[in-house]
C-alpha cells in the first residue's frame, strides 16, 4: 500500500532496545506455536511509525494477513485461567454497585504483569514479558495533553477528555479497594505499587491496542470475574498483531478458526500489495474525531470522516451573528428539540450534505414561528421537504465553526511547546477547517 497520510507523532528511527525487544517477542510467539506463514516483519514508517510488512509476500484480496494462536491473545479465558491475579481480588467485597469495565480490570493485568518483571523471585517472573517491552511508553491522546493546551481545545474533545478522565478515576477508586498486597515485595497494589498515572498509561493501552474478539468462542475455566465486570468481555490484547496500523481504505475480517486467530483481508485500493510495502488493517468506519480521542492520531481526507455540531453551537452562532443575534427564539423550541432528541446526529458530511436532524433543528429555530409542542411536533416529523431551506443558516453555522477552530489553533499557537498530544490535536483542528471549507465549495458556494 503507499503511502497513508495519517499523521501520528512516533520516533523517526527504532531504538536497538525496541529492536531487541521484537526480537523477544517473535521468539516467545514462536515459543507458543505462531507460525508467521506470511513472513510478517516490524519496521518504522516515516509517516506513521511502527508498523508491519512482509519482506517476501504480497497480499491481494481475500489472502490471509496473520493466524495467531488464540493462546498468545490476552482475553477473558487468561484472566480466569491465572490463579495469581485471582487472588489479588477479594472477591468477597465485590459489589453490584461499583463494577469495572473488562477494559479496566485488562488494564490491571497489565500492570500486574509490568510489576512482576521487576520481582526478584525468578518464579514470579512474568511471561508476558517481552510483549510488554514492545508497548509505547505514552499515547496522543487529547486525554495527555497539558492543562493550558486542553483550555485551547474545542468543546466537543474537551467534554470527551472530561467524560474519560471521571471513568478512568472512578474505575481506579473501585479497583484500590479491590486488590490485595504482593506476594514478592509485600506491599499494596492498591495503595503502593499501582498509581494514577500507571492506571492512565494502561487503560489507554488497552484503549489503542486491543482487537475484537467474541468471549462466547472462549473456553473459560471459571466465572470469577463475573460480579465484578460490567458489560461485555469482547476484547483481547493481541501481541505483534496489534503492531497493524489502520487505514480507510481497507476492510478485513477477523475470525477464530479452531485454534487460531485469522484476519483476511477483504478489499484493498489496488490489485495487489507489494514484497516491504507496510500492510494495514481497518479498525472500523471511524471518523477522525473517534480516532483522535481513542487512539491518539488522525487520517487527512479521512472517507468516514464528517464534522459534529451540537445545539450550543448553535447557539453560540446565533449570538455571534449580528442578523440573529437581534432576533427572538422561544425557549420551548430548544426544550422541544433536547426532549425529542433531535440535537443527537447533527453533522456535515463532504458527500452526503447535511444531516437530516441538523436541518430540523435550523428550521425549527430559524424557519418558523410556532413553539407550542403539538405544532412543533407536526413540523418536526412531517414532510422532509419543507427543512430544504435553511442553506443560508448552515452556512452561517459552518463558517461559525471555521473562525472558532481557527481561534483554538491560534491559541495554541501561543504555547511556548507543545506536547505530542497538543502537537496531534492542532494538526486534527487543521484538518477540520480544511473539511469544512471544501464542504462550504461543495455545498454552499451559492
């Protein structure tokens, strides 16, 4: 495949002790009955960083990318199969109440598992080892950005951060009064070994790292875990399969075929991939908001891309419009909107135009006069023709957005640094202006 236009901060060149460390991991795979049928290879990418070739085969539609033992994934069925990290959790305190995701609690097996390399008791020593010497040492994430460089953030990536950051806490509240001490150095996982700061790091591994895996095809040797998880358990850490990055242009599938984990690959944008050339999978039709904020990077002209309004920016458009900012609108029209939810799915797609929620709202509040609930319900989930004529107010509404995000980006301009985070999300501001002005030259021209 040529060249992806992701933009993602990595390290220009693999350190030795990152090549080591791959070295260790193809060996333990190896050691546990992976293959590498397809000859894949790590290699560092200008453009996106690490990721993964093969250096003798090429790949067309409907050809096998990777079969990985489902033994070497990091899944529910190894959870409950590792009596050690069982009885790190007093099971007898769980409660229905304060529950974890599966996220969580595989977040505490890889620090439980980052605690054990450092035991001295050679019989402790974690198997995971050389897998947890390959994971990055950080995320882009706007979650990791500076404080000054989150109050330059839009709304929408701030209240996301916000959203992440009470679960992240709150599920580490519950987890310190879960676990117990270490056998090998005696002290609290909870209270001594384990930090905010760690939590974070690995919550977002799991975050970026993980792949779709169905636990109903999992042997599973208990329930443990089971009063103390919310929600599914359909994840798993997958070593050096978790090296593929993701591109648009791709579709696989991902399957368990008897022993092993298989990813096909399903369509490409050419004929046939070539022997060095880096081989990509889909993560999903993610748009670039989704991508930022869960896994630290963005694709220019992203094809699942479209930009989000919300009802306050709306709002703040009509007060920063002189011609409607004179204007009355009655309360009930916006209480109407929030109760019958149609301020959910408001966006502009490049292609598509406008969402139809979006066009509701603007000719609720724009085009008509009524705000008693009967006639606005009439209006609202009537003939879909009439709400073809609020051109004039999107295109307020989107050059609104274009001047705020161009304000965010000056701002953080004016840093004296920026993280990598704050570096990833001005890029992603960028990028969203250069959407929604080729959407004005599409749409609104006229």
């Amino acid at each position: 495949m040529g060249r992806t236009q992701r933009r993602r901060h990595q390290r220009a060149n693999k350190s030795e002790e990152d090549s080591g460390s791959l070295h260790d991991l193809y060996v333990h795979l190896h050691s546990v009955g992976w293959q590498n049928h397809t000859h894949l290879s790590a290699q560092n990418y200008e453009q996106t960083g690490r990721g993964l070739c093969s250096k003798q085969d090429t790949f067309s539609p409907e050809d096998e990318l990777i079969r990985l033992p489902v033994g070497c994934l990091i899944s529910i069925a190894t959870l409950e199969s590792d009596a050690p990290f069982k009885s790190l959790f007093n099971k007898e305190i769980f409660d229905k109440d304060s529950r974890i995701s599966f996220q969580a609690l595989v977040a505490c097996y890889v620090l439980y598992h980052k605690h054990l390399q450092k035991c001295s008791l050679g019989t402790r020593s974690s198997p995971y080892s050389a897998y947890l010497d390959t994971l990055p040492r950080g995320y882009t994430t706007p979650y990791f950005c500076s404080i000054p460089e989150l109050q330059c953030l839009p709304e929408s990536l701030l209240e996301r951060t916000v959203a992440q950051n009470r679960q992240i806490r709150g599920y580490f509240e519950i987890i310190k009064n879960l676990v117990l001490n270490c056998d090998c150095c005696a002290k609290s996982y909870g209270q001594e070994i384990w930090t905010l700061a760690d939590f974070k790091w690995a919550y977002f591994t799991v975050n970026t790292r993980s792949v779709h895996l169905s636990s109903r095809f999992l042997k599973k040797q208990s329930n443990y875990f089971q009063p103390l998880i919310s929600g599914d358990t359909n994840m798993a850490l997958a070593p050096f399969l978790d090296l593929f990055n993701h591109s648009d242009s791709v579709q696989i599938t991902a399957e368990i075929e008897g022993p092993d984990y298989v990813l096909t690959l399903k369509s490409l944008p050419f004929s046939k991939t070539k022997p060095y050339d880096q081989l990509f999978i889909s993560y999903g039709a993610l748009s670039n908001f989704k991508l930022l904020t869960e896994y630290g990077f963005w694709l220019q002209e992203n094809k699942h891309d479209y930009f989000e309004v919300s009802l306050l920016d709306i709002e703040h458009m009509i007060k920063h419009n002189k011609e409607l900012s004179t204007q009355t609108f009655h309360r009930n029209i916006f209480k109407f909107i929030r109760e019958h939810n149609l301020n959910d799915q408001m966006f502009v797609h490049i292609d598509d135009g406008c969402s139809h929620n979006l066009r509701v709202v603007l000719h609720l509040i724009f085009k008509q006069q009524a705000y008693f609930p009967n006639i606005l319900n009439q209006i609202a989930f009537g003939d879909a023709e009439q709400f073809h004529d609020v051109q004039p107010e999107l295109s307020y509404l989107v050059a609104y957005k274009i001047k705020e995000y161009e304000v965010f980006g000056g701002e953080l301009d004016k840093l004296p640094k920026l993280t990598e985070s704050g570096s990833v999300a001005r890029a992603y501001l960028q990028e969203c202006i250069r959407y929604l002005v080729d959407f004005q030259l599409l749409h609104l021209a006229e």
